[in-house]
C-alpha cells in the first residue's frame, strides 16, 4: 500500500464520493477510480460497495479507514521531523471565531514575516467541531475554548493554555442587574450552533437555577448575535474581547459573570504530532498573551495611581 493510495482512500470516504473527492485532491475522476479499484486488488476485498448513488464503506473498509489515518499522520510527522527545526509546509489551523476576530490578526501577521515558508490554511469553527476535525487529522492545531467538562482526552491530544477570556452577558441596553438566571427578563438565548463551549457553559448556568431558555436563536457571527440582542431579539453570553471591537455595543448592556465567567483558550494538537511549524505558533501565542498581561497590568497600575493622586 502506497500513502497516496491511502490519501485518495480517504479522501472517497471524507468527501462522501469520487466526484468530490476528485476535487479536493485535484484529481479527474478516473484517476481516483483507478487508485481506488488498484488499492483494492492489492489487498484482495472490496473496499466500497454502492447503495443507489452513494459509496458505501464494506466491512473491509471500515477496518483499513483507521490505519490508513494513523500511517498517514505518521508520515506527516516524520516529515516534519526530519526538516530539521525549521518551520515551513503547511499548518492547518482551526480557531473559534471570537479568536480569528480579536487576538489571531496580529499574531498571524508576524507569524507570516517571521516564517514566510509556512503555509498556513485557517478555518473557523465551534470547539466541539475544532476537536473533531483534530480527531479526523484535518487540522494540526486548534484554539478552543476550555470544554465544561474540562480539557481534551489527554490520551489523544496535548494542549497549552493561551489566553484567559472573560465572558460576559449582554442583554438590550436598559435591561436590570443580572446575578442569576431568574433576572433574565428575555426567554431566548442567542448563541451558536451546539459545540459551542461558551454556550455550553450559559446553559449550564440556567440548569443550576432550574431554568432552560425558552428557545434558542442559532446565528454564525458575534456581529449578527449583538444585532439580534440590541434589536430586543434575545440575550446572549460573549468574550468580553469581542465586544471591545463591536461598533454597536452601546446598544446592549454588558452583565459580568463574575468568576464564571473565566474560562481558558486552549491550543491543541494531537499527541506525538507537533511540528517546528506549530511549536513556533504556539511560541508566537504565548508572548502575545504574556505582553497582553503586561498591558493589562501597567494600565490597572495607572489607574490606581490616578486614583491615588
């Protein structure tokens, strides 16, 4: 068995077809037929069986699909391994939206001048989606947020902790203090899709009250969800970071959750695949949050003694 068969494999499996599959890779059609059809007679089963037009995964498929992600990632990390430190080739990234919008900018920018040989690839998503397309190799490296029920299984993943987000609620402007969940006057939550662990934590600060939202309104950016707040749609829970780049937050109130509120960004990686690529972002990260804390800190420290005088 060669990688590439291996690759095209896959491939037909994760794209749910040849024609797709053919796209991804840049391929025509015929050639991943052939690939598929020759990868088959070498191992002497069928892989893929036809259920009306779609391409079914046989037994034997079903049992090649893990080891053929387990030598392809192996191949990965030896290539990486043997280009001596040096970052460069592609790192595929995933990050929450609330990251891509306020601190990644300017990371990646000087990420970018300091390795222009890297390739970097970018996608967005909720932590629960990051940590799947972690677990099916299609990122290196994800930035999530800390899981409620606590960071990623330490068998299959390793992890740094980045930055530290202050997530508030923000409710239509002119909404009362709010100190538990019986002070929400609004019964619809406005977040994103499930897998979002910011709205995984919300909802778990409801059910220790013995209350659920009466229904929640599911949208695809912080723009749009302190749109729908300010419009009186609903209430929702965001980083504080975000809304300090919004231009309509004078249109909503900002409620602190106090120490719940607190919850770690994480960058993630599968275990035993780290690359020269990915430890200069992860170094790239960890100064950009430490000259953060020593923003943050000089500017309580005037305000203190601005106080003082």
């Amino acid at each position: 068995m060669d990688l590439a068969a291996l690759a095209i494999f896959r491939a037909v499996v994760r794209e749910n077809g040849v024609t797709r599959a053919a796209a991804k890779l840049n391929r025509v059609q015929s050639n991943v037929t052939t690939r598929i059809k020759q990868l088959e007679d070498q191992l002497g089963t069928p892989l893929f069986t036809r259920d009306g037009r779609r391409l079914v995964l046989t037994p034997a498929g079903e049992t090649l699909l893990p080891y053929a992600e387990r030598l392809l990632a192996l191949a990965d990390e030896a290539r990486h391994a043997v280009k001596a430190g040096t970052p460069s080739g592609r790192l595929r990234l995933g990050t929450m939206e609330s990251m891509a919008a306020t601190r990644l900018p300017s990371v990646l920018a000087r990420y970018h001048q300091n390795w222009p040989e890297v390739t970097l690839e970018l996608e967005t998503g909720t932590t629960g989606r990051l940590i799947e397309r972690l677990r099916e190799f299609e990122v290196d490296a994800a930035l999530i947020a800390t899981p409620l029920a606590g960071p990623p299984d330490a068998e299959t993943f390793d992890y740094v902790k980045v930055y530290r987000e202050e997530l508030v609620m923000i409710t239509p402007r002119g909404h009362r203090p709010i100190r538990q969940p019986g002070d929400v006057a609004l019964s619809t939550l406005v977040a994103f899709e499930r897998g979002c662990a910011y709205r995984n934590y919300v909802e778990a600060w409801y059910l220790e009250h013995g209350i659920r939202p009466t229904r929640v309104l599911e949208l695809g950016s912080y723009h749009a969800i302190v749109a729908c707040v300010a419009a009186g749609a609903g209430v929702a829970v965001a980083p504080r970071a975000v809304l300090e780049l919004q231009r309509n937050t004078d249109e909503v109130a900002i409620h602190s959750f106090g120490k719940l509120g607190q919850v770690d960004t994480l960058l993630v990686w599968r275990r035993g695949h780290f690359s020269p690529a990915l430890d200069a972002l992860k170094t790239a990260l960890l100064e950009h949050a430490q000259s953060e804390a020593r923003a943050r800190e000089e500017t309580a420290k005037a305000v203190r003694l601005s106080t003082n005088a």
